[in-house]
C-alpha cells in the first residue's frame, strides 16, 4: 500500500512542501523581527530628540538667565573707581541689574581737578600716560587738589594675547570690589609690566595676581574672581558704552585709549609730557571755577 512516502522517506514532494513552509515560517519571522527594529529605532530617535531638546533647554536658559544676571562690581557705580586719596576710593553699591552707570558728580570749588581716564591695560599710550603722569596725580590727590576716576575698559583683545585686556580689567574690577583701596597702586603695577602689544601673549592670571601678591593684594576671594573671570561681561559692556558714547570720541571720531577729561573737558596734548598735562590741569580748574558741579559723562536721557 501506497503511504505517500518513499520506502527510504519522505518525497520530493514532500520535500518540496516542507521547504515552502520553512521558507514561509522564516520570512514570517524576518518581518517580525523588522518590526521589532523599527519600533525600537523609531523610539531611540523619540528619546534622543527629546533629550536634545532638554539640553536645548538648559542652554537656552542658562543664557537667558546669565544676561540678565551680570555680576557688577561694588565700587564702581559710574563703571569706574573713583580716588580722593591715592590710598583711598569712594564706596559705592554695585550698578543695579539691568542699570546704567550712574556718572559722578562733582563739585567744582575752583581748586579741585577732577581727573577722569578711560584705559586699556594693553594700550602703550595709556602705558606712556601712566608712566608720565602718575607721581603727579598721586601727589595731587593727596595733597587734595584732585581726585581721580579710573574706567579700565578693553579695546585691545586679541587671540595672540588670550583677551588680556578684558582679563587684566576685569581683575582690576575684581580688586575694586573687595579692596577698592589698593586700586591705584595696581593700575601701576600692572603697567609697569605690561606685556609688549606687538609681541607679548599677554599676562596670565596667574601672572597678574603674582603682580598683586607683590603689591600686598592676596585673598582667596581675588583669585577665585580673576580665574573666573567674575567681571568681565562687566568690563564688556562698559567698553560697549565707551565705544558708543559720543561724549567720548575723539576729534577724528571714534573712541580711543587713554581717554582723559578734567572737569569735563577733554585733555589732547602729549602723554609724554608731564609739564603740559599739569598745566591742562590747571586750566580745567580755572576755566571751571566755582560754578556749581560737572557730571561727566551727561546721562543719556
């Protein structure tokens, strides 16, 4: 009797049957499997895009809340310090958060130069203004004839010199706010060993707090400030300000570096020339008299 099968097993038949269901059942399970793989991609890119945009996020906070958040030094209320005494700065409270500068007021008594220079540690010529005239300015502060309000601003940056002019002010602001007293003595200090412009790299921090170590001027508080870097939106925006403040420019238009005025009124002779910057001085005095007070820069209304 006939069994469907061979006397040695199955038949070509059969064999042929079984290989369409094999194949049947595999492509059943291949597409199975893609499925699967979809799924799970399709979820991957779900959860990846998800966690992009929480990173988005974060950043997109994190910026928004540190431009509204710029750490201003105290001190510095008109964005510079101001000194009766070569050893003594008048406090103040930080600018407020999203304020102006407030300009300072003086009172003009026809015997008191008010000195106001706009400076970049980088600057030569703010280096040959400060070699020349500095012995003179601590002596007429001291002897209360003048008083002197320094705006360290950054003009000079570079990739060569690591954006030393923005990290040496905003160490000077740094010293503004926690020992605002000392802060002339290091305006010197710096510029006696500032780096060449064409060459130099620029000072490291580490650099510019030995410089301050030197001069008596060391506390964790300062270093931690200068290697952060706490104060340079600060410096940045002041710089802003300088550069778009009319009041500033040059004859030839523009702002530049040192920027000087005595009782408002700007000083254009030689850096180089002590002599003849102490008889602007005396001008400014007499030209100004007794006659009221100067705010200078005038605020922007």
């Amino acid at each position: 009797m006939a069994t469907g099968k061979g006397a040695s097993g199955p038949t070509k038949r059969d064999r042929r049957e079984e290989a369409r269901e094999t194949a049947r059942r595999m492509r059943e399970e291949a597409a199975k499997k893609a499925k699967r793989r979809k799924v799970i991609v399709q979820s991957s890119v779900i959860v990846g895009i998800v966690a992009v945009l929480a990173i988005v996020g974060v950043v997109i906070f994190t910026s928004v809340s540190a431009s509204s958040n710029v750490a201003n030094p105290k001190n510095m209320l008109s964005g510079g310090l101001l000194l009766e005494k070569s050893d003594k700065a008048v406090t103040t409270p930080a600018i407020a958060s999203g304020a102006q500068p407030t300009p300072t007021k003086q009172t003009l008594d026809g015997k008191t130069a008010h000195i106001q220079i706009w400076l970049d540690y980088q600057c030569p010529y703010c280096n040959e203004f400060e070699t020349t005239n500095a012995a003179q300015m601590k002596q007429m502060m001291d002897d209360g004839s003048a008083t002197l309000e320094i705006h360290p601003v950054a003009i000079l940056d570079s990739a060569k010199n690591n954006q030393y002019s923005t990290r040496a002010a905003a160490a000077m602001a740094c010293v503004a706010d926690e020992q605002p007293d000392t802060f002339f003595a290091l305006n010197s200090a710096l510029f006696a060993k500032q780096p060449d412009e064409s060459t130099g790299t620029g000072l490291t921090n580490a650099e510019i707090l030995s410089i301050f170590k030197d001069n008596g001027v060391e506390s964790k508080t300062i270093t931690d400030c200068v290697n952060k870097q706490t104060f340079e939106k600060f410096i940045t925006n002041r710089t802003n300000d300088a550069v778009g403040d009319k009041q500033l420019a040059g004859p030839q238009g523009g702002f530049g570096t040192p920027t000087v005025f005595v009782n408002g009124e700007r000083y254009q002779g030689g850096f180089t020339n002590a002599q003849q910057f102490t008889a602007f001085v005396a001008a400014a005095v007499k030209d100004a008299g007794n006659s009221g007070s100067v705010t200078f820069p005038t605020p922007s209304k």
